[in-house]
C-alpha cells in the first residue's frame, strides 16, 4: 500500500507541474513538450520501479498483478518492460512446507506418492512451482505441481488489500481505468487455487481439439490425478517455443511453429469459444515429435498450465471474426463504416476511440481518423495485410510515439474501461502471438499470422451463416430471399478462403527463399556451420 500511495503522489505531483507549464491560452512549445514527455516517462519509469519492489517482496498474488501488468501492452513501456522480470523471477517454497501441506490435504507425504522427487523446481510461478519426479504408483516420469503452501493462508487479506489499492488509484485518477484488473483477478484466482479445475479446463481442451487428430500439433500433457493443491501430470520434455537453437538441432521449421502456434489459438477463440487465457512463454514448449504423437509436423506444440480458461459469447466471438476480415480489407468509405460497425458491436468503441482499438488489434500505429485518405497510421499502409514486418524495437517505437501524444494516454484507460473483459483477454492473446512470431524470428513476414487468423475468422463467420439459414429455414421456411443470403454467403467464404490459401502459398514460398539467401550468406562468411546458423535465426 506504501509504493502505491507513493506512486500516486508521485504522479499528482508531475501532473500539477505539466499544468503549470507555458503561459495560459497557449500550446506548448516544441521544448516544453519535450521536457513534459521526459516528466512523464521518468514519472512512469520511478512510479513502475517502485512498484516492481514492493510487488517482489509481497511475492504470491502481488506478482500475480504485476504479470497482468506486463502483458497490458497498450500501456507505457516504462511500466511494461519494468514488470516483465516478475513472469521469471519467483522464490520456490521449501520442501518441507510442501510435504506439510500435502499431508494436511490428504494425508500423504513426498515419500508416500513419488519414488523420487528432485528438491530442485524446474519452474516457480507467481501462485505454484512444478518439480519433476517418479510416481510411485505407476513408475512414470511426471511433472508436480504444488501451490504455494502459504498461499491460501494470505490469499483473502492479499486480494483485499490490492483491491483497496486499486480502488484508490481509481478514485484519485478517475480516467486511469485499472478496476478490470481487479475484477478478473477476483474471478480467476480461486479458480487457479484449486488444480482440480485446472484439470478440467485441460480434459475440456483436450475435447475441443479431438476432431483435429492429425491436423494439430497441439499436445496437451496427460493428467494423472489432482487435488486442490497439488497436480501430477506427464512430464514433458521439451523447450520453450522460441528457442531457436532447439529448434535448430532438431530440425524443427520456426515459421511452422509459428504458425502452429496461430492455428491454435484462433481455434480456441474463433471456432471453439474457449481459449487459455494466461498465455506466454513460459506455457509453451516445443518437442521433437514424441512417437505417440498425432503431429502432422515433425513437432508438438505443448500446452501446459490450463488454469484460466475463458467463455466467449457466440454474438462476441462472430462480430469480432467479422471486425478481422474488415480489417484485413482494403481502406473505402464502405470498409471503414463496416469497421466501426463492428467496433461499436464488440466493445462499444465510439468513432473517438476506434484507432486506439485497431492499433490495440493489429499492433499497428493509427495516429488519426481510419477514415481518412492515407488512413492516418504511421508506417503502413491501409489493409492489415500489408503491414510490414516490424521489429519489437520499431514497434516499441511507434507505440512510444502513440502514447507520447497528448491526451492519448487517457483514451487508452478509457478503452481499458470500455471494452467487455474477455475482449481484453483476446487482445492479450493477440499480442502473444505478435510477440512469438517475432521473438523467433520468421521469415514469412508478420503478416502471415494474420492471414491464418483471417481464415479461422471466415470459417467461424460461415459456420454462424449456415446456423442461422437452418434457424430461418425451421422457423420462417424457404424464401429467394433467404436462399440469395445462403448463397451470397457461401461465396464471401469461398473467396475468402481461396485468397488467404494463395496468400499463404506466396508467403511461404517468399519464406524458404529468405532462408535460402539467409543460408548462402552465412556460407560465405563462415562456411557450414555459420550458413546452417543464420538460417536457423541464431545469426541476426
């Protein structure tokens, strides 16, 4: 509670001195803004620091916080890159404290349901931490994960006290809108308390996913049992998705991952309606192809911690797939009207705030009115696909320059306020998928994520198209008017899916020419060795 009385008084303070800067009923000048940009960010730079401290040394949800923090891209970078060492960085509970919770739970101990058991966590998360180790009771190699055992001890006076601390932020800085994180947290983290619902969000995703056997890499680890606090499950083995020497060693496409990793999650969000809703690095892994496995791909692609899961309403998930493919458009009078058509359906953004939700979406830069000629966006041009491949420093950059402008800051507190949760948590996913197609590097340009988006948005799109004809043809019977809309949208389907599958076909081909050249000018600087590196991504 300190850090943020602290931080608020902080931020009071700066604002009182931006108001006092340059004479009254006059811009600023060019230096004054400078000087009031540097203000801020060192204002946001203290304020995250501080924060990050007190975060650290509460550990437990207080972490928890500043991981939904880091993942809020549309927020200062100050705050964001300040945050992101609480994804990694978390103190294990001893072994002792564990094996005492165990046997409080259900009697048993360490001793009594592993074989062996390395003291040492392969992973420590905000709430738990996973070991490795040898299930007694059939001999296999299993993951365990056991929560923290003081957790539920200071889990309600810890939720308490964030909300109070919340509450204040939001009643002495009104427009600065952070009441969502509060709400999802509340909702979520007795759920995430409990891994016996955590074991049933994986059987549900695994449910899912089954028509898809030999379409998917998808790999969802075998769960052996589970308690309210402790999860025993395969043990994978495995690296992070955007190792790119893993990938290199065995042999494994990085665009493929990628694009896997695309696939994936519009299937939970377009098609399926139910999508994991705390994803990063960290939850995924990649393996070579286990001998069991279903991969059409030499790899799998393992989603691990299923302890948030989110619902999408069918009328959200089919106006949002309809928001993408207008996106993906060409810019007209017509394309914009639709665009804000479906802003309005989906988070009730008014025309005002439309460009903060598209730059929110695309990570694109929209500076001014979408309707405009050159459609207001800085360094790119009017469709989504033609967007170019930025580096996360560009990106950076441009979202820097989009916050720095004056009074913007405000309007992106006011999306954060506006828009309906579970949008927020898509947004969130959308920049995951952003941020793993670059962090590996891909030579099929940014723009290939999208198409693959696009396609799962039309198939959900049509799939809504033919459920409401067979509604209308129960309830209304047979009309030409009724049998033209059927039509009408099965051709919009048929384009669609003939453009994105030519699409996918040209950049994937543009890809393994990249890589090809990639390959011959490391044969030329180093020979072998440096030629198969540089293809791999190592040498940039």
């Amino acid at each position: 509670m300190r850090a943020v009385l602290l931080d608020v008084v902080d931020y009071k303070t700066t604002f009182a001195r931006e108001e006092k800067m340059g004479a009254p009923g006059r811009d600023l000048t060019p230096e004054e803004r400078k000087i009031k940009r540097k203000a801020r960010k060192e204002c946001h730079l203290r304020s995250a620091q501080r924060l990050l401290e007190a975060l650290k040394k509460n550990s437990g949800i207080y972490v928890k916080l500043g991981q939904h923090v880091a993942a809020v891209q549309v927020l200062p970078s100050e705050w964001t890159q300040t945050m992101r060492p609480l994804q990694d960085q978390c103190l294990p509970t001893p072994l002792d404290d564990i094996d005492d919770m165990l046997h409080q739970d259900f009697g048993l101990g360490l001793d009594d349901l592993f074989s062996n058991f390395d003291p040492q966590p392969i992973g420590v998360a905000s709430l738990a931490q996973v070991h490795r180790a040898i299930d007694k009771r059939t001999g296999r190699s299993v993951a365990v994960k056991v929560q923290h055992a003081d957790l539920q001890d200071f889990a309600r006076v810890d939720m308490a006290t964030v909300n109070v601390a919340i509450n204040l932020v939001k009643y002495i800085f009104p427009e600065f809108e952070f009441g969502w994180l509060g709400e999802e947290m509340n909702q979520m983290l007795p759920l995430e308390m409990d891994f016996r619902h955590e074991a049933e969000n994986s059987a549900r995703c695994r449910r899912e996913f089954s028509h898809l056997t030999g379409k998917t890499s998808l790999y969802l680890p075998e769960v052996l049992w589970a308690e309210r606090r402790c999860l025993v499950m395969e043990f994978i083995e495995g690296a992070r998705v955007d190792n790119l020497r893993y990938l290199k060693d065995h042999h494994i496409d990085r665009n493929q991952v990628s694009q896997e990793l695309s696939r994936i999650f519009s299937q939970m969000v377009y098609i399926n309606g139910h999508f994991h809703a705390d994803p990063h690095h960290g939850n995924l892994l990649v393996r070579a192809r286990a001998p069991n496995s279903t991969s059409p791909f030499n790899f799998d692609v393992c989603l691990l911690d299923h302890g948030q899961y989110f619902d999408i309403p069918d009328d959200l998930r089919v106006n949002y797939a309809r928001f993408w493919l207008s996106l993906i458009k060409s810019s007209s009078v017509k394309t914009t009207a639709e665009r804000k058509k479906y802003a309005k359906l989906v988070g009730n953004i008014d025309d005002e705030m439309y460009p903060i939700l598209e730059s929110a979406i695309t990570g694109r830069i929209n500076m001014s009115d979408p309707s405009s000629d050159n459609d207001g966006v800085v360094g790119r041009p009017s469709s989504l696909l033609d967007q170019r491949h930025m580096s996360d420093n560009d990106l950076s950059k441009l979202r820097n320059a989009m916050l720095e402008r004056e009074g913007l800051i405000v309007s992106i507190f006011e999306l954060l306020r506006t828009v309906p949760k579970r949008l927020l948590m898509i947004l969130k996913l959308s920049d995951l998928q952003r941020s793993l197609d670059q962090s590996l590097a891909t030579t099929h340009g940014q723009s290939r994520i999208y198409v693959i988006i696009a396609r799962y948005c039309a198939e959900a799109v049509w799939q809504a198209d033919k459920l409401d004809f067979r509604r209308s043809l129960r309830t209304d019977g047979f009309s030409l008017r009724l049998f033209s809309s059927y039509i009408s949208s099965f051709l919009s389907y048929v384009y669609w899916e003939t453009s994105f599958g030519m699409a996918e076909r040209a950049m994937d081909l543009r890809a393994r020419w990249v890589k090809m050249t990639m390959w011959v000018h490391g044969l030329t600087r180093g020979g072998l060795s440096a030629a198969g590196d540089e293809m791999a991504g190592l040498v940039l």
